[in-house]
C-alpha cells in the first residue's frame, strides 16, 4: 500500500529503497556472472590422521565479482536460490569440478577424489544422477573420483525419488557424504535407510574443542556411531593441533580445516600437493 499516513512511512525508509536497489543490483550482476562463467572452484584438501596423506578434495565456489574481487558462496548461493538462478551455477560447479579433475589426471598427477555440495532445492529441483552421469560421460572421469555432498535436510523427506537418486549415484560409484552432520533436522533412521558413505562433523561442533567437554562428548559419540555403522567421519573447521590430537584420539578418519589449509584454486592446490611429505 502506498498510502502516506504516518503509520506507514517506517516502511518506506531511505535505508530501505537503498537495499532494494542492492538486492536488484546484486541479482543483475549475478546474472552476469552466469553468462560470462564468472566463477570459479577453489578446492581444501581432506587429510588422514593416520598418516597426513591427502585422502580427499572439496570443491568451494567463489564468484569473480567485478568491483569486489572473489565473493564466497554465503554471499549468492542462497540469494540465488531465491531468484531461480542456482541450477545454471549448480551445473557449473559440477561440470568444473569434474574437468578440473580430467585435466589433473590427464597430466599424470595423483588423484584424489573431489566432493560437490548440492543444496536440498538443488537435490529437489534438478535430475541429479542424470546430471552427474552427463558430466562423468562427458569429461571422462571415472566415477570414483567424484563424490556429493548433502546435508540432513535433504534425507528427512522419505520420498522414494531421494532413495532412486541415491541409489542411483551409489550403482554409479559417486561417494556420498553427509555434511554439517548434526546440525539438521537428525533422524538418525536416514543413516539406515540410504546408501551413505561418510559423515562431516560441522565445524560448530569442533570449534570449541578440546576445551568444551559437552563438544568433546557429542563429537566422540559421533565418531564412535559412525564407526559402528562402518561410516567415514571427515571433521570440519579443524584449527588447531590440540584439535587434531583429540580427532585423532578418537579415531576420526580424516579432517579438514584452516590446520592442513585454507581452500585453495587449482594452482595453488598443485603447488600445496608438491610440498607435501611424501
Ligand atoms: P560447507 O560445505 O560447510 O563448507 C565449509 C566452509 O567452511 C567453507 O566456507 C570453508 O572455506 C570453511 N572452512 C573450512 N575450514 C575452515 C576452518 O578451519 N575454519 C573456518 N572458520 N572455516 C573453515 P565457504 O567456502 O565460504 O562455503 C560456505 C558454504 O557455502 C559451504 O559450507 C557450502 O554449504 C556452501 N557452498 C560452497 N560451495 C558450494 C556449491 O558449489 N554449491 C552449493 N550448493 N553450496 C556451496
Ligand atoms: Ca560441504
Ligand atoms: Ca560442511
Ligand atoms: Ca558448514
């Protein structure tokens, strides 16, 4: 309504118009984006606590934005969720993520596998597991290096399209990994019901540890499940070497995080990849 009486006029703030003219600014640059490609992949390194060896790759989307240089994903991918823009991005980032892969294999380097995030709207809106078999086929990666990464909310839906699709990806060879595990909506009957090959433990979980024993508790009753259930743990947002320790006292399979490196692009990951212990 545009009525001027004066109970409206706080909806009609300066301040106001000023952000609506951002958010059409924003959307119209993201458009951009898409047209040109403007995006790319940087990739953090997953390592063993075993041994240190690299075990693993996830592929983070930044956007080149031409004023403010590279923006990270919490920036547009939401946003572009809302403005319908996420399936042209989504499609991009796994068509990259395996070509990237290709390349590195084609020039003899040693491959680990590289994990994709899809969103629950993703999952919902797009042929996944035809998408991800066009991209295989199309760059010839071998489905073994490619793996998905779905939160809970995905799997709290029993839909039997969900069940088909996972299935699917499994029969394929794409790993599948639950992330920000514990943060979700958790039934842990979905852990019995789907094909799931490992469990990120989220990074809020991890950041106050060793020193919060109610952290300390919830993280090793997860490793311990997960081994029961013969799942992977992979924990996120590792930062320090007290927590490496405690993850590694636990039997945590591999970590992730600002302690073994921050995500990297393609070139800086090879030259990471060079310097490691061998
Ligand atoms: P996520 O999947 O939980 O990814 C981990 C995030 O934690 C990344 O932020 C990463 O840079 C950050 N991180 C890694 N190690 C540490 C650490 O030691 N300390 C701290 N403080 N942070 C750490 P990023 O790259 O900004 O991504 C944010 C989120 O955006 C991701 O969270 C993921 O949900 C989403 N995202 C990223 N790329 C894509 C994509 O291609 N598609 C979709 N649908 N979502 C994406
Ligand atoms: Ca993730
Ligand atoms: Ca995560
Ligand atoms: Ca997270």
């Amino acid at each position: 309504a545009k009525e001027s009486g004066r109970g409206n006029r706080q909806f009609y703030t300066p301040s106001m118009e000023a952000s609506a003219i951002d958010v059409l600014q924003h959307e119209r640059l993201l458009r951009e984006a898409i047209v040109d490609n403007a995006f790319v992949l940087h990739y953090q390194p997953q390592i063993s606590l075993e041994d240190g060896s690299l075990q693993g790759l996830e592929a983070l989307v930044r956007w080149r934005h031409p004023q403010r240089g590279l923006v990270g994903p919490d920036e547009f991918i939401t946003f572009s969720e809302s403005r319908g823009l996420i399936t042209p991005i989504g499609r991009w980032v796994m068509r990259e993520a395996c070509r990237q892969l290709k390349e590195w294999q084609d020039e003899g380097l040693a491959l680990v596998p590289v994990a994709v995030n899809l969103s629950a709207l993703e999952f919902r809106q797009r042929d996944v597991a035809g998408e991800i078999a066009a991209a295989l086929r199309d760059t010839g990666l071998a489905p073994q290096y490619l793996g998905i990464e779905l939160t809970e909310s995905v799997l709290m839906h029993q839909t039997g399209q969900v069940l088909d699709t996972l299935n699917a990806l499994k029969a394929l060879g794409v790993g599948i990994s639950i992330d920000d595990f514990g943060t979700g909506y958790s039934s842990l009957a979905y852990l019995k019901r789907y094909p799931i090959d490992s469990l990120k433990i989220d990074r809020s979980f991890v950041v106050d540890t060793p020193g919060n024993p109610d952290d300390v508790a919830i993280v090793t009753a997860v490793i311990q499940m997960a081994r029961s259930l013969q799942l992977k743990t992979v924990a996120e947002g590792v930062e320090t070497p007290a927590q490496v320790q405690l993850l590694k006292g636990l039997g945590c399979d591999l970590i992730q995080g600002h302690v073994v490196s921050v995500p990297l692009d393609a070139v800086a990951l090879q030259r990471w990849m060079r310097d490691l212990p061998v």
